[in-house]
C-alpha cells in the first residue's frame, strides 16, 4: 500500500540526540551518548511522547549515527541503547542510519537530510507523510522532514543553528512541540498554529 492512502496513518518522526536525550558534552562540543550509562532522557520527554501517543501518533525515532561507519562508536553500543529506550518510552520504531556520509567514502539514502529514514518507515508502517511530523534540532531534521513533505518543528536549543530553510514552527522542547500539535488538531488548521513562548 502506497504511504498516501487513504487508510495511512500519521506518525511523528523524532530526532534522538538533542530531542530524546541530552548530549553529551567533550571539550565544549556535543557528541552522542557512546553508551548506556551516558543516555539520559531529557525531562518531560516521557510526558510529551504519552500525549502524542494518545493524539493518535505513531511514534518513529529517526536518528543519524554516523560514528559507527567512521568506526569510533560500536553498533551493539547503540542496538542496546534503542533496546533500553524502546522499554522506556511508547515508541514503534527506531530508524538509524549507521553510515559515516559521504565525506568519509560512505554515502548512502537515508542520512539526515535526506528522507530515505522516513520513506522507509512509511512504506513499512503506511504512514500518510503530509499529516506527519519531523521533529529535530538540527537543520538535518528539518530539511529531512521537508523533504518527505512532513510538517517540521526545530527545537530551538539556541545553539545557533544555521538552518537551510525554515521549519513550520519552533519550540524549545518535545513537550512544548508536543503542545503546539495538540492545539493544532483542536483549531483543525495548522495555520492557526502559535509558536512555543519562550
């Protein structure tokens, strides 16, 4: 069945570092967590994916890992990382692309920003893309979800980020997001949305 179909459901599509988990921090700059004992999951993050649940979503974490291709990060390292998180939280899929990108010989479709992630995971759960959500705080994030046509919401960590393109809206956590989606199905038009006050 073709993701657009008329039975397609809607799915939020999550950014794991940054979104889900805090990052670590070496040296002033932010890394992933290299294993378990450094994976904390960001405060109201359990909260927020409850209520987006209960809104009807699928939940689908798509999460580039690209220290496993440039060989400074083990696989099983992250495997049990989304072994763990899968029992924490009510998420139905953990996409992850493990390739280093292309700058270390290692191209691939489904690195953020490309959409290959959620492409694949709509043809595998028949989610309806433009009723769906890309939710990150990286510039990757939000081209990956305009480029799959998802709605798009950068949490603003006020990092400086420097985006390509606009997202839809921001908020300054996955609960605030959380907040701005649930407003937007009760007003029925995404065009009434507010942004997230800071």
């Amino acid at each position: 069945m073709h993701p657009q179909a008329a039975t397609a459901r809607r799915a939020i599509f999550l950014d794991r570092d940054g979104v889900i988990n805090r990052p670590v921090v070496r040296s002033g700059k932010r890394y992933p967590p290299s294993s378990l004992a450094e994976f904390e999951i960001l405060p109201g993050v359990a909260e927020a994916c409850q209520d987006l649940k209960g809104l009807g979503f699928l939940l689908v974490v798509a999460t580039n890992q690209p220290d496993v291709g440039r060989g400074t990060l083990s696989r099983d390292s992250v495997e049990s990382i989304h072994r763990w998180l899968l029992l924490q939280l009510p998420i139905d899929r953990v996409m992850t692309c493990y390739h280093g990108g292309a700058e270390y010989g290692d191209p691939c479709h489904c690195r953020k920003p490309q959409a290959g992630m959620l492409l694949e995971a709509a043809e595998a759960l028949k989610i309806d893309l433009a009723k769906s959500f890309m939710i990150g705080d990286r510039w990757r994030d939000v081209e990956c979800g305009l480029s799959a046509g998802c709605k798009t919401i950068f949490i603003d960590w006020g990092y400086e980020e420097k985006l390509k393109r606009d997202p839809h809206f921001r908020a300054r956590d996955l609960l605030g997001a959380a907040r701005l989606i649930k407003e937007s199905l009760s007003l029925g038009s995404e065009s009434d949305w507010l942004e997230d006050p800071f």
